[in-house]
C-alpha cells in the first residue's frame, strides 16, 4: 500500500495510533497528513502535523524521546494507520509513558 491509496480526512489528516513494538503498549493516538508519514517514513522516527500550532513536529525531537519507527499499518479501511515504535521513553506530554493513564468510572 502507498500514501496514495490512504483515505485522508477533509483535512487532509489521517489518525496514527502510536504502539511500542514489543510489548504492545498503546502510547499514544495523533494526527499524520502526507508529508508527516513520508518523512516519517524517510527519516524512520514519528513525524505529526499539529492540529493546534497547524505545523509539522517529530516526535521527542526536544527531548530526545524520539520513536524509532518499526513497522506502519494502515487499517482494513485505510483511514486509520498503526505505527510500531521503539519508545525510549514517555510519550505523553505530561511525563506519563502513555497518553492513556485516566480510567473512566461507569
């Protein structure tokens, strides 16, 4: 499969969910558009577009958490893609590991 033949959004984005390679850990769901996924796909760590500064950011590039790319999926419908990475650390803004650390209460 190519970049072509994904289904971005009106947007132009596609959702990227962010997977350590080994253990399977979900670290982290963000947005790709073209560019994004072909330098992350030239350069081998995570390339995102912004949606809230509207430009492109590499993944840990300031603090030196960068995601070594080790695989890229994209879904059934290709309108979602699954990116195996090597994390070295957290992945998460806040520090956390994993963005996803909050449980919901019924």
């Amino acid at each position: 499969m190519q970049v072509d033949d994904l289904k971005f959004d009106e947007r132009g984005l596609i959702p990227a969910v962010v997977q350590q390679y080994d253990t399977g850990e979900v670290l982290m769901v963000a947005w790709m558009n073209a560019e994004s996924l072909r330098l992350t796909q030239k350069t081998g760590t995570t390339w995102f577009w912004s949606r809230s500064r509207q430009e492109l950011w590499n993944k840990g590039a300031t603090s030196g958490n960068m995601q070594q790319v080790k695989e890229i999926y994209a879904d059934c419908d290709a309108d979602t893609l699954l990116v195996k990475v090597d994390s070295p650390g957290p992945a998460c803004h806040t520090g956390a590991r994993s963005c996803f650390f909050r449980t919901l209460s019924n």
